[in-house]
C-alpha cells in the first residue's frame, strides 16, 4: 500500500473475505451435514460441542465486527498493483495526520486526569463489554454521588491551575460505560469546540437521573407522611379503648357500690377520675416528648460529629490551598524581580518552548489517533480469530467423532468377517483340493498376519485396530492355538469396537475430572456422587489414585496401630527366618498371570513383588499363611498399587471383606457363599435356577472360583476392572452383585441348551463372551435392586451353622471309620492321602 490509509483498508479487506470465506465454508458443511439421530446428540456436558452453538458465536462476533469496523477507502492504488510502486519513505511508523478527529482527541485528552491512573480502564475490550448495558438504579445513585463529588471539587479548584480537569472517567460506573463506537464517532453529530465533555458525557444521562432522584425522593416523603397518619390512627385508636374500658368501669362501680351515696360526692369522685385521666395522658405525652428529644440528641450528636469531620477536612483544605497560594505568591514576586533585567530573553525562550510544545502536542494527538485506529483493527481480528478458532475446533470434533464411529463399524465387520471364515472353514472329505477352500485359507492367513507391513498411506487411514497386550497387559491373542487365536482376535475387535464407542460419549470422564478438581483441596469422603462415578468405572489414568484411597479407607484403624515400615519388617522377617509358605509361593509365582506380561517370565518386573507381597502377609497372619488364590489378587493389585499399597489391599480382602475362614484349608467361608448365592439366584433368577435343578447341573462349581478370586481369568479385563473399582469400594456384595448379572446377562442362551453337558460345558467359558462392561453394570446395579447386606448377612449365619454341623458329621464319620479301620484287621493295610502326607 502506498499510505497508511490504504494499508488499513487493505488489510481490513482481507479479513473480510477471510470471514465470508471461513463463514461459507461453515454453512455449507452444515447444509451437507444430515441431521443427527437422538442417539447421535452429544449429552450432558458435552452439549456445548452442538454445531447449533457455532450460528450464536458467530452471531457475537458479527455485531463486535461492525462496532470495530473503521471506515476507510483506498486513495491510491492497492494490492498487486500497489507491490510494483516503490515504497514511500514514511516519517513515523503511524504517524496519521487525520484532521477531522482533532475535537475528539481534545475531549479525549481533556478527561484524561493525572493521579488516577489506577482507576483507568483498558482500552482493550472483550467482545461481552461493546453493548451498551442499561443502568442499575444503585449505579444511578453511584454516579449522582461521584458527580456532586466532582462538582465540588472542581469548585473547590477552581483558580488553582488553569489544566484543572473536568472529569474523571475512571470514576465512571463499568456497566454504564458506553461503546467505543459511540465515544470515537460521536464527534460527527456533536459540536466539536463548543461542549464541554461534562455536558458530552451526562447529557442525557443526568436527565434521567434527575427525574429518577426526583421521583425517588417524592415517594420518600410519601412514605414518611403514611407512617405519621399511621402512627396517630394507632394513638387515636388506644385512647378510644382506654375511654371505652374507663366508661365500663365507671359504669360497673356506679351500679354496684355507689347506690346511697350524695350526687355532690358522685360528681367529685367524677371529676377526680377526670383530672386522673387526663394527666395520664400527659404522663404518655411527655414521654414521647422525651423519647423524640433523646433521639434527636443522638441525631444532632451523629451530625455534630460529622461536621467535625467535615471541618477537619476543610481546614486541611484550607491549609493547603494556603500553601499552594504562599507558594505561587512566591514564584509570582521572584518572576516579577527578574521580569526587568531578563524580560527579552525570557519571552524569546518561552515563545520557543511553546512552539516546541504545541508541535510535540500536534504529533502526540497524531500519534494518538494512530494508537486509536490500529487498536481498533486489532481487537477486530482477535475477535475473528477467536471465533475461527472455535469453528475450527467444532469441525475437529466433529471429524474425531466420525473417524471414531467409522473405527468402531470397522472393527465389527472384520470380527464378523473373521467369524465368517471360522464358519466356512470346512473339514476336506476328499483328496481333491476345492478352490473355495484354498481362498479362505489364504484369507484367514492375510487376517491373522501382523499389521506392519502396510504402505504409508494405508498405515496412515487404517489404524492398528489389535495390539499384542492391552492396557493392563495381557495378552490379547494367543500364539499357540490356531482355532483360539481366530476367536480370541475376534473378541478383541468387539473389545476395541465396544471401547471406541463408549469414547464417543466422554460424559463420564468429564465428571471425573470435574469431581477431583473440586476435591483437590479437600480431603475426599464417601458419598452418593462418589458411589455412582465408581460404579460407572475409574478411569485408567484415576485408578491408582482411586484404588489407593479406597484401600487406606477399609484399613485405616489397622495402619494407624502399627509402627512406620511394618511391611519392610514383616518382609525382611519372611526373607530371613524359616517360612512354610515360601514354598508354595514359589511355586505358584510363574502359574499365577501367565498370560501378563508382567508375570510371564522369571525376570518379569512383577514377578519379585509379587512374591514379596506374598511372604509379608504369610507371615502376618500365619492362621492363613498362603492359600492358592492369593496370588491372583496380588497381582491384580499390583497392576495399579505399588508393593506396600498391595499388601494392605490383601490385608482390606482377607481380613476385612471377606468372612473368617474364607481362605484357610477348609474354605469354608467359601462354601458358605455359594449356598448364599444359590439362595439369591432362586430368589432374582428363578427360571434360571429351575433349569439348572432340573438338569441337576451344580454351577457352584464355576462360581466358587469367582468369589474366591474376584473374578480373575474368569471375564475379559475391561470388565474385571470395572468390577474391582466397585469391590473395592463397597465391598463383598459387589461379588453376589456381577455373579447373578453374569448370568442374566446370557439367561436365555442358557435356557436353549437341553442337557446338563451342553450346560455345563457353556458355564466354563460363557463369561468370556460378554464384552457390554456397561450393559453387564446397569444389570448389576439396577436390574438386581433392592439388594440389602443385612440379608446377605443373615443368610450367611444361617448356612454357616449347617455346613459346621455337617463339618461335625463329616469329622465323626472318619473317626469311626479309623477306629474300625484300626480293629479289623483287612483294612489296617489302607492309608488315605493324607494320612500318609501327614
């Protein structure tokens, strides 16, 4: 551009169509776009991400753009045209010789005043500040107040300084500021040099505020005057009751006592009762009297006090304005005794300095109206930008929510298209090798192969759907088995397409985050919001803070009665002193995860913390020592705890959790439970109970193993981990709870099979088909209520009692069988097992 009037023009001609662009290329996504199905509409706290948001930004920004609009025209030429000329040599970076703002910028400048600039408002504005907001009768009263102040002040200097300044906007009420539009192009309907910026800014505004003073104060005296009526009808109406119960006194006696007595004394008494009368009523007036004057008293004291304080302030005023005046009398008489000798070159050197002033005056006000502008143009872009930005980020999300639905239908095809080459895949009957069969073969090879050997642009569109380990790192699909790789591989697309939808809907997550903000200088407690966002599942990047908390919450009163390093001493024990457990645990290190990658090997990270936790917590609680199924629970534990925090995650299952004897040699809180479970499922599933009683089908014997290690190999990991955040949560019913919802969920599979080994043969592997973790919770949750502890409880009373006594039966048995064992000579040669163990 040649000047700076045509760069603005310019560049305000770029962000035009920059917008138009930008705005048509919305609009016409939005009209290509189909509607979205109910079920497609973002809810909860993600409504914001509705594309109906972006019509009301845009809409914001749109009225902002033309309040900021500067209203410019080319002079010369402009853009390509322009870029051929040479360059013009400007003297100032912005230096705008603008001559019809100059009665703007005298106005601007003239309420500007020195000492309050703390008080200033900055000149850039956010797009919420440009309308003009309507007044609140307090800011009215605010503003009639701050301009009586200046008044006064400004009457109190006047004389002082011939700059005194005539207002203040930083004094001005925020709310009732008005545009920048109006304050900048007001110059072109309003007398530039002839008002005075009082008169420019309270024109109207004291107007209203007048009549709005006025009108309050008439409906104050109103006010005053009905409590005065109201107060005298109160006196005039006691008066009345007091003459009526006088009267009816008068009245009673002059019937009763006073038959006989002479009319001369009857009258005095009358008169007596009168002059009693009456000065009671002077008594009550003059103690109004009194109560009036005392308050008055106060009231002059409140005002004496006041005026003391006005006084003093005045007197301060008074005595500096004195100084002030002692001062300049000063400088006046020492200007006048230099006047005569320095006169010629005094005035020769003022004249120069205020020629220099007023041309560094002109270029400040150039330079002002420069600053104007450009801050102008600015705060219009960052107004666009921001609004782009926003459009910008709501196609993202908008592209990530269909990348994300596309991922999710892909997996579900290729595990159906996996399956259906399962199916296909026939047995060959004949020598012959059939073409049909030679295609599947060579697509099952193509399915099961690795995912790397793609091209770059195919690796860039298809994303590595199945990876060797999940999250929580075990092994997705097997490498031994070919059948069980194909059907493993299919149920981790399921897994990866049931996860990629659930992400579609990220209201769970939003509310995690929200809950740990808010608790992040509180000490977290137990609550209903808190149960619920459990139940829901911790999210991955949560739950060893989570789990952590919960198990601190369950052993608090057993970590508070022990000495610091109480696990490093229990530990260093175990390692150092004879301990009939490590056997065992050694034994069982390697067969406890094998399929995590954490425990596969000898030299696996979770292989030597796992066998510490272990031998810490054999020796604490030697009654127990190791049970097979402990090391499960540690493992799991240790997936997401450190090794301390998994020893008292063992200690909050075994000894707080779980009944007494659930994990000793006779199991027998173990067995207890599964006759309480046989009872809760006649009780919620009572067709699938009769079924398995009719076909004599004991699925206690698939059961147990879930109590015992809380479902461990037993359910695919997403679902375990949903389970254990609500164990170890609430405790033991959550197990009662996901038992009878893992067999509603397949209830009417499980009703099709006819005989007990088609039955018995699906118990042992169904829970590895269900992959739904949030159909499976709402079963758990809702569908099983109401399910109350106490009943639970009491029923486990009820069998413990039984199996003890058929314990005591069992016992009774084999002591007679030794016994006659040990007197019949044909059976001295038998030992059982144990025996010979023993």
């Amino acid at each position: 551009a040649a000047t700076r009037q045509d760069m603005t023009y310019w560049l305000q001609e770029l962000q035009q169509k920059r917008w138009e662009y930008c705005n048509n290329l919305d609009a016409a996504k939005r009209d290509s776009r189909t509607s979205p199905t109910p079920s497609d509409l973002s809810k909860g706290l993600v409504a914001k991400d509705n594309p109906g948001s972006i019509l009301s930004q845009n809409a914001s920004a749109e009225r902002a753009r033309n309040i900021l609009a500067v209203e410019t025209s080319p002079t010369d030429l402009v853009g390509e045209q322009a870029a051929a000329q040479p360059a013009p040599v400007q003297p100032s970076a912005i230096n705008f010789s603008l001559k019809q703002w100059s009665a703007e910028i005298k106005n601007s400048m003239s309420s500007l005043r020195k000492g309050n600039n703390e008080n200033r408002k900055s000149i850039f504005y956010t797009s919420e500040e440009w309308e003009l907001l309507d007044p609140t009768p307090k800011d009215l009263e605010d503003s009639v107040v701050l301009e009586e102040k200046r008044k006064h002040l400004a009457e109190g200097s006047k004389g002082l300084t011939s700059s005194a300044f005539l207002f203040d906007f930083g004094r001005i009420p925020h709310k009732a500021r008005r545009p920048l539009k109006d304050m900048i192009g007001s110059s072109k309907t309003r007398n530039s040099s002839d008002s005075s910026p009082t008169e420019w800014y309270s024109g109207n505004g004291n107007k209203l505020v007048s009549e709005l003073q006025l009108k309050y104060q008439s409906q104050q005296e109103e006010l005053e005057k009905l409590k005065k009526d109201l107060s005298s009808q109160k006196e005039l109406v006691r008066l009345l009751q007091q003459t009526v119960r006088s009267s009816q006194y008068d009245k009673y006696f002059a019937s009763r006592l006073c038959e006989g007595v002479p009319k001369d004394k009857l009258e005095l008494l009358h008169q007596k009762d009168d002059q009693i009368l009456g000065l009671n009523n002077q008594l009550e007036k003059l103690n109004l009297e009194k109560d009036s004057l005392q308050q008055e008293v106060k009231n002059l004291k409140c005002k004496v006090g006041e005026l003391n304080e006005q006084l003093g302030m005045l007197m301060e005023t008074i005595q500096a304005k004195d100084e002030v005046i002692m001062k300049l009398s000063r400088q006046l008489s020492e200007c006048e005794d230099n006047t005569s000798s320095q006169s010629g070159a005094v005035n020769s050197s003022m004249a120069t300095c205020i020629n220099k002033e007023l041309q560094e005056l002109d270029r400040l006000k150039d330079n002002l109206q420069g600053y104007k502008t450009q801050n102008k143009f600015l705060n219009k872009e960052i107004l666009e930008l921001s609004a782009l930005r926003r459009n910008a980020e709501a196609r993202e999300r908008e592209w990530q929510a269909k990348y994300t639905s596309l991922e999710a239908k892909l997996c579900q095809i290729e595990s159906k298209y996996l399956i259906l080459l399962q199916e296909m895949k026939t047995p060959v009957c004949s020598e012959e090798q059939s073409s049909t069969r030679e295609v599947i073969a060579q697509l099952l090879e193509d399915a099961l192969k690795a995912e790397t050997n793609e091209q770059p642009e195919q690796a860039f569109f298809k994303p590595h759907l199945v990876s060797e380990y999940d999250i929580y790192g075990f092994q997705t699909v097997p490498e031994d088995d070919e059948e069980e790789k194909l059907v493993a591989k299919s149920r981790a697309l399921d897994l990866r397409s049931l996860s990629l939808s659930e992400n579609r809907e990220i209201s769970t997550g939003v509310k995690w985050e929200n809950y740990l903000a808010s608790m992040m200088n509180r000490e977290m407690i137990r609550c209903i919001e808190l149960k619920n966002l459990i139940r829901s599942g911790i999210p991955h990047e949560h739950r060893s803070k989570m789990w952590k908390w919960c198990v601190n919450l369950h052993v608090k009163k057993f970590k508070d009665s022990t000495v610091p390093g109480y696990f490093q001493t229990l530990l260093q024990n175990a390692l150092e002193k004879q301990n009939p457990a490590s056997k065992q645990i050694e034994l069982d290190l390697l067969r406890t995860l094998p399929n995590n990658k954490h425990y596969s090997s000898p030299t696996s990270e979770g292989i030597q913390k796992l066998r510490n936790v272990l031998l810490a917590f054999s020796w604490r609680n030697p009654d127990i020592g190791y049970c097979q199924g402990l090391n499960r629970l540690v493992a799991i534990a240790l997936l997401y705890l450190e090794q301390e925090d998994a020893f008292w995650c063992l200690v909050t299952i075994v000894e707080v959790f779980m009944p007494r004897d659930y994990y000793t040699k006779t199991l027998l809180g173990s067995q207890v439970d599964q006759r309480v479970f046989k009872d809760l499922m006649s009780e919620k599933l009572p067709r699938l109970h009769a079924h398995f009683e009719q076909y004599k089908v004991d699925y206690t014997l698939i059961t147990f193993n879930w109590f015992l290690v809380v479902f461990v190999d037993s359910v695919v990991s997403d679902i375990l981990f949903k389970i254990w955040d609500s164990f170890l949560y609430e405790g033991p019913k959550v197990i009662f709870r996901f038992a009878l919802a893992l067999f509603k969920y397949k209830e009417e599979e499980i009703l099709k099979l006819q005989d007990s080994m088609s039955i018995f043969k699906y118990l042992r592997y169904f829970t590895r088909t269900i992959l739904d973790a949030r159909k499976l919770t709402a079963i758990a949750f809702g569908d099983l209520n109401p399910f109350p502890l106490r009943q639970i409880r009491n029923r486990r009373t009820y069998h413990l009692e039984k199996v003890r006594l058929e314990l005591t039966e069992l016992e009774a048995i084999r002591e007679d069988f030794l016994r006659e064992r040990d007197t019949c000579t044909e059976k001295r040669d038998l030992i059982s097992d144990d025996e010979e163990d023993s």
